[in-house]
C-alpha cells in the first residue's frame, strides 16, 4: 500500500490541482481541475498531497484532529482534552464545519462526478461505479451530519443554489447511487489504475463487496425509522458482503508529514499534547476487562491508565492522563471508511432485531465476528475468553440491544464522526454531557456552512425550517426519532 501512495503522489505531482478553498461549497467552480484522467481524480476524493494546508479528500478531512478528534472523538467521548477545549464542550470552530461542508462538496463529490463523466466517454463502466460508491459514502456522511443538504441539484453546472433535500430523499439517493454501481460491477469493463487506488490497488471485486457493505450501513442507520428487512436479507443472501478484514475500505498513509496520518501530524509532529483519552472510555474498557485498552491507551507519568473527565481542563497537569495509544499515533495509521468489523457488527445488530433470520444465535455469531475482526485490527490475537465473558456476551434480545452498540461504539475508536453518530443513532453507551457544556445534551449535528446561509440564503432557510429546534446543534437528524 504504501507503493500505491508513493506512486500516486508521484504522479500527481505531475498535474496542477486546484484546491478550491474559496469554492462555492456545492455548485461552482471558477478554476475546475485540469485532471482529465479519471483514476487520479478519484484518488485525489480519497487522499490529495496536502501541502497547500487545505484537507483534500475524505480521509483526511475524517482523520483531521479538529474535526474528527474535537467534533467527534470527544462528542462520542473516547478522547477528552485537558486544554483548548472548546468544542468537547459544545463551542465548536464554525470555520471547521464549514471545511467540513465544502470538502465533501467541492473536492469529494466535485471530482467524483467530474470521474464519472471521463469513465463513461472512455467505457470505463467499472470505474464509473466507483465514482458512484465514493458519492454515496459522501452524501452520506453530509446528510448525517447536517441533515437536510442539496442531492438532486447537488454539483450542477450553472446552479449555484442549490436546493436542500429531505433527508428520506437523500437516503433514497444514496441507495440508489449505490443499485447503480452494482448494475455497472455486476457487468463491468475496465479498470481502476493499481497504483491510483489508494483502498484496494484496483481490486473491483472488493470495490463490488464495498458498495454493498455501504448500503447495508446506510439501511441499518435508517432502520428505526423505515422497515428495511427485505433489502438487508437480499444483501445477506447476496454474497457480496465483506468476509474479511481483507476487504476492509482503508488506505495506509506514509512515514512523513504531509503525508502521514492526520492525527499523528496534529499530535506527534504538531506537538499538541492536549488530546488524552477519556475517563469513559477507561472506565468501559477496565469495565470490561478489555484487552484493548493499552492499544487505544498508553500509561501516564504514574504508570496507570487515566483518563480525563470529558469536559475538564487539567492544563496543569498534561502528563497525568493517558494519551492515545502509540498505535493511533503512529504516522502509517490506516484511515477506515468503513471495516468489516463494522459491516459484522451491523449485522449482529440486524439479526437481534428480526431484521435478518438467525435471532438471538446468529447475532452472537456476527458480533463474535465483529469483535475478532476489530482484535486483529488493533494487532491483538482473538480472545474468546473475553467474548464469552458474562459481561460482553449476552442471552437476551434486550441485552444483546446494549452490548452489540457498545461494541460497536468501541470497534469504532479512532473514527471519530462515525463513532459520534452512531451513537447518536443507539444511545449506547449512556453518555452525559461533559463538564461546563455550553448546551444540555451532546451535540446532534454540525451547524450549516456560513457561506451557504450568504450565498444560498432561500433554500437555507428553508432546510432550516424542517430542523425541529432550528440550525442547531440541538435539532435531531431524521433516523434520531
């Protein structure tokens, strides 16, 4: 993998990116990239050099320390900071949700649809439907977090305002841009370039396995809110589901910055010491007995495990809490989009409600699943010792409910915004408000783009209209009913 990054950023040294950072976040573009070879426009959607200091790509937006640390890993409450805590306690930078906002935009969906149109005119219908996967991921990741946001008008040339969709049109949306992608996989021709993709070196039946794990996560988000039993037991009875962590969607960053991961370059090479873990996080881990917490932990000055309490400042004594652990703080970390231990997870979770068969038996043998998978992620050994233990496995539905989300929340340590929202989506582990938080519950979404509300103001306004407690961090996205 790393030979695809260096070969990538090789290449694309050879072109001159336009990094738009004072693009119009969803619809313009005065100075459109002069990419015209669709393989690197999609890897530049995943990962860009990063020398311009803008956050080029999903990756490394998601695993941005001030976005993905402050607004997610602290709202899920798996890290805490001990100085300049701000946004753990509800006062977030808008400035970072509106880079939020226009990367997913103006870099991600931007350059995948602009990929899409170049595949096509070549008959290069297996990289069109990766394109397809890559706007399906985004949009996803746009709506969960805002709510309401342009789809159908969403990058159209000569429209710059766009209008704001529902977030059940949304999500039709992205079910539907991932049935397309696998119509194009299931008969596809042409290639994605090895060196160009970044997640599986131009493997398209793992790029096929990924479209379909991304809708079963998208249906089981919606799940209590719309019966989705029927697509996610075709979904099963597919076969096209991950089965490995082999088939896991995650790119490795190189040794050095700019290239390394995100978090190491903010931590590590920025020397910003304020990023512990938190006392939650501790607590549910030697709650547990769980043999990952010296992975997503390391000792402090006394030689124990602490975490800082969400929301107080400790400035004065950065050494007495535990830091992440030096495997989230090394510069090759992998950057997931999505794992299989997450895609298992979902369906422990599917058939412990009846939205698959097997009940409460097949949704142990998931969940096992999905735990073993995350153990071997974090390079430690299977454990059912610990699998079998009274206080991670279960027998009951109800039971099963809370552990199978709290294994969840846990396999997704490290991806802060997805661990922040599906919490939202469960509500496990029960979490409370940090100390001295500037509101009474934890964050529900982002607040829009300040350029949208001055340049796209009549829709704004009314996307903001259907949001219960206005553009707020209080209002609850569609499937938190």
């Amino acid at each position: 993998m790393k030979k695809i990054m260096y070969l990538f950023i090789a290449s694309l040294t050879l072109v001159t990116i336009s990094c738009d950072k004072d693009f119009e976040e969803v619809n313009t573009s005065q100075n459109d990239s002069p990419i015209t070879d669709p393989n690197l426009l999609l890897s530049y959607t995943m990962v860009a050099p990063s020398t311009s200091g803008d956050l080029n790509g999903v990756f490394n937006l998601l695993y941005d320390a001030q976005i993905g640390g402050d607004m997610g890993l602290c709202w899920a409450q798996h890290w805490s900071k001990v100085m300049y805590n701000d946004e753990e306690r509800s006062i977030p930078r808008r400035g970072n949700m509106n880079t939020f906002w226009t990367t997913l935009y103006a870099n991600t969906i931007k350059e995948a649809k602009s990929a899409y149109t170049l595949a096509g005119e070549a008959g290069n219908t297996n990289l069109q439907a990766v394109s397809l996967v890559l706007q399906a991921n985004a949009f996803q990741i746009l709506t969960d977090v805002y709510g309401p946001v342009p789809f159908n008008e969403a990058v159209v040339d000569g429209n710059v305002t766009p209008a704001f969709d529902s977030q059940e049109v949304v999500y039709d949306g992205i079910l539907g841009l991932l049935d397309d992608a696998e119509t194009l996989f299931a008969s596809g021709t042409g290639n994605f370039t090895a060196s160009a993709d970044l997640m599986y070196g131009g493997d398209m039946t793992k790029w096929r396995k990924l479209a379909a794990s991304l809708k079963l996560k998208a249906l089981m988000r919606i799940s209590k809110v719309r019966n989705v039993s029927a697509e996610v037991q075709a979904l099963v009875d597919s076969g096209l589901l991950m089965s490995s962590n082999d088939e896991s969607a995650q790119v490795t960053y190189l040794t050095n910055a700019p290239d390394a991961n995100p978090i190491y370059e903010t931590i590590v090479n920025g020397n910003r010491g304020e990023y512990k873990v938190s006392s939650v996080l501790v607590n549910k881990l030697n709650s547990l007995s769980d043999p990952r917490l010296p992975v997503f932990s390391q000792l402090n000055n006394a030689s124990a495990y602490v975490g800082n309490v969400p929301g107080e400042e400790n400035s004065g004594n950065y050494n007495g809490f535990s830091s992440p652990g030096t495997f989230y703080l090394d510069p090759t970390l992998k950057a997931v989009m999505l794992s299989y231990a997450q895609v298992e997870m979902y369906l422990a979770e599917a058939a412990n409600e009846g939205i698959i068969a097997g009940g409460i038996s097949q949704a142990r043998v998931h969940y096992v699943n999905a735990i073993n998978a995350n153990f071997e992620f974090n390079n430690l050994l299977p454990d059912a010792t610990y699998t079998s233990s009274a206080a991670v496995d279960f027998s009951t539905q109800v039971e099963a409910r809370e552990k199978i989300a709290t294994q969840m929340w846990l396999l997704l340590y490290g991806q802060g915004i997805e661990a922040w929202t599906e919490w939202r989506r469960t509500g496990f582990p029960a979490l409370s408000p940090v100390v001295d938080a500037a509101i009474a519950q934890i964050p529900s979404r982002f607040y829009y783009s300040t350029n949208t509300q001055n340049t796209n103001k009549a829709n704004y306004d009314a996307a903001v209209a259907t949001l219960a407690s206005g553009d707020t961090m209080l209002s609850k996205v569609w499937w938190m009913n």
